[in-house]
C-alpha cells in the first residue's frame, strides 16, 4: 500500500500535536514497510522534525509502541459515538461489535495491517506485548458480558459459556482480518454462523 509522505510543516505545535503527528508517520510508516523496517529517523524525516525531538517524546521503541497503541484505542473508541448503544439489547450490541469490526478492519485496511502487524510480533517482542494485550483483553471482556447479558435476557443459549464465546467470537474475527479476498458476502457468512453458534434455539423457532 503507497502511503502519501508528505513532511508536515514546521511550526509552533503543541505537545499533544507533535505526538500525534508522530504517531501518523510511524503507522504510516508501519503499514509501507512493517515493524521491521521502522526507522526512528524515517519517522523524524516524515513530521519534519530533528531526531532529539522525536526522542524527547517517544525515548525509546517501547514508548512509540505505547503511542501508536493509543491511537489505535482512540479509534475504537470513537466507533461507538457513531453508532449509539445505550439501553440496547444484547444482541444488537453484538451487531454493533460485527459492524465495528467490519469496519476497522476491512474499509480501513491500514488499522487491519496495524493489527496483524502488532499481532504477529506480540509473541517474541515484550513491548509489543504489553501494550496490545491490555486492548485485546478489554475487547474480549466486553463480548464476554454481551453475552452473559444475552443469556440472562435469553436472546442467547441458557448453556452458552460466555468467557468462551469471547473467545471463539473474537478469534473467528480476527482470523477473517487475514482473509486473502475479504468481502462483505464472506464477512455475513461468518456472522451468520457465530449468530446461529450462539442463539437460543427456542428463539430461532418463535
């Protein structure tokens, strides 16, 4: 993916400003080349700024892995003012979790790469691992209580284990994030089948 570079102009920025700038050239910069080929000085080059500026803000991989992660979190988190959900039922909360998911990762491929970038790393590189599990923890906590809300209002299955369902939803999902030729049409199918593992069959008959 060919990602515009062009240097931000130099002027008076505030310390939230600089940061965020800073954060835009690294995930930029990680979606053309990937973690490997990250350069802090690619990055200085990019916001238009000297390399003792960078690490007066970002001192160390860890701190810019941390940053870039709150950015990622900032994103998610505006999805739900998008999309209001308060007062809703369990299952049209999942809906909301389906579509937001479809969302980030798929028309906005760029936070999919992000993703799979982090994802593929966390094993072998603490840095990584320390700042995206906290996310993926939280995520899964959420579906979890969706779930556990859905099988006490019985939208859901009476025997469902939602702790495990987190986890089988949340991993069906990202495993879709690496599909070769994502499309609506398959993204349905998928949704369509953890609907069907999940539902209170005496529901499905009403």
């Amino acid at each position: 993916m060919n990602v515009p570079h062009t240097p931000i102009q130099a002027r008076r920025e505030s310390g939230d400003e600089r940061r965020a700038a800073i954060a835009a050239a690294a995930r930029a910069l990680i979606v053309e080349k990937g973690m490997a080929g990250l350069r802090m000085r690619d990055i200085a080059e990019r916001v238009g700024i000297n390399i003792a500026t960078l690490h007066y803000h970002v001192p160390s991989k860890a701190a810019l892995v941390r940053l870039v992660v709150e950015t990622l979190i900032d994103d998610f988190r505006a999805q739900p003012m998008a999309r209001p959900r308060a007062q809703l039922p369990p299952a049209a909360l999942l809906e909301h979790e389906f579509a937001d998911f479809y969302e980030a990762y798929i028309e906005h491929p760029e936070i999919g790469r992000l993703m799979e970038e982090f994802l593929n790393l966390r094993q072998r590189d603490a840095d990584i691992r320390a700042a995206i599990d906290p996310m993926q923890s939280y995520w899964t906590r959420m579906i979890a209580d969706i779930l556990a809300a859905g099988r006490a209002d019985g939208c859901f299955r009476a025997d469902l284990d939602p702790d495990a369902a987190a986890q089988m939803l949340t991993g069906a999902l990202i495993n879709y994030s690496h599909h070769p030729t994502p499309s609506a049409q398959a993204f349905g199918r998928l949704t369509a089948e953890l609907r069907r593992a999940i539902a209170n069959p005496l529901r499905l008959e009403d």
